[in-house]
C-alpha cells in the first residue's frame, strides 16, 4: 500500500470508527504498514479529533519511532506500540479504539490478565477461525505513562497468547490488527460486537 493510499483509508476508517462511537475526540491511533524492509508506517498524528481527520494529519513513521515524512501535528505516544505489534505479529496494520466496552471490560477482567470469549457466531469474523466453538483470549495489559513499559507489556502478552487477535490496555481500549487495513477493520467491527454482548 502506498502512503498515498493508506492515508485516505485511514481517514475514512477514522470518521468511520468515530461515527460508531469506538474513537469519540481524540481518542486512539490508526497505522498502516507502507514497507516492511525498512518497516515504515502511515499513522495517524496524536491528539486529532477522527471524526474531522484529514489526510494531512497522516504521519510516515520510521521503525524507531522517529518522524520521516513531515506532515501536520506530532507522533503519538503510543506509536511504539503499533511498531511492537507490526514487529511481533507481522501486521500490515494496527488499530486503536476507545469505545466505552472495551474501556469498561478492560478494568473488569484486569485482575485476571483478560478474559475468553466463546460460543459466538461472530467469532468466525476473525482471521482463521473456522467455527463458533472458538475460545478466544483477549488478555489485558496494565496502562501506564510509561511507553517504554507499556510496549513491553504487550511484547510479554503477544508472546504469551500469538494466537489473540487483539488486547485491552486497562480503562484505556482496545488494539488489534491484521493483514492488511480491510482485514484489521473488520477484526476490530468483530471485536466490538462481541465485547458488547459478552
């Protein structure tokens, strides 16, 4: 995917995930792979409001964290932990939401490092799941101000569950990823369905 492209995908998910009530303000970050070798991200600037982005405010972030591309506004805090998540899982893109379930189940489920989900049609929705019998764990990582911590953590809870296709930061949301933009959207419309009825 060329810069280009990914930047105007990521502006119409973000109004999309803003109109669903999963990224309301300034809430979460959205990333796409643009080159693997050496690994280059389009990710959305910090602090923007996603339901009024613009393609302007789509950042070219380097493997390290650092700005390439100049554009309006700063990078996230957090874009080290879209680099840990392209980096262990082999993503094409990552996804932040904030919606009020997933921030809410985060700090339910906190004490136990997450939580499984099974029994649910909608299962079948995420990449190679073939039946509702599925028990998927979505594990739950502490938040912290710390991003260094923060992106340990989750390097400690992909590790520990490959198999997840996402986890909650406590009170903070949710992130999960895919192949490529089309198979992480969908991973998160999943997500926050079954969060909801679980």
């Amino acid at each position: 995917m060329t810069f280009p492209d990914a930047a105007e995908e990521l502006v119409r998910l973000g109004s999309e995930f803003y109109r669903r009530g999963w990224m309301l303000g300034t809430s979460g970050n959205l990333s796409a792979v643009i080159s693997r070798d050496p690994l280059r991200l389009a990710m959305t600037a910090s602090s923007i409001d996603k339901g009024r982005m613009r393609v302007e405010q789509i950042l070219e972030i380097g493997g390290d964290g650092t700005l390439v591309r100049a554009a309006e506004g700063n990078p996230s805090a957090e874009t080290m932990l879209h680099i840990e998540v392209a980096n262990s899982t082999g993503a094409g893109a990552v996804l932040h939401t904030h919606s009020v379930w997933t921030t809410v189940l985060s700090d339910v489920h906190a004490a136990n490092g997450g939580f499984h989900i099974e029994g649910y049609e909608m299962l079948k929705g995420l990449d190679g799941i073939r039946t509702h019998e599925h028990r998927e764990w979505i594990p739950v990582i502490e938040n912290s101000q710390d991003m260094s911590a923060l992106t340990l953590a989750a390097r400690s809870a992909l590790a520990k569950s490959p198999t997840s296709h996402g986890f909650l930061v406590r009170r903070h949301g949710m992130y999960t990823w895919g192949k490529d933009l089309t198979t992480a959207s969908r991973h998160v419309e999943i997500l926050e369905f079954l969060l909801e009825s679980v």
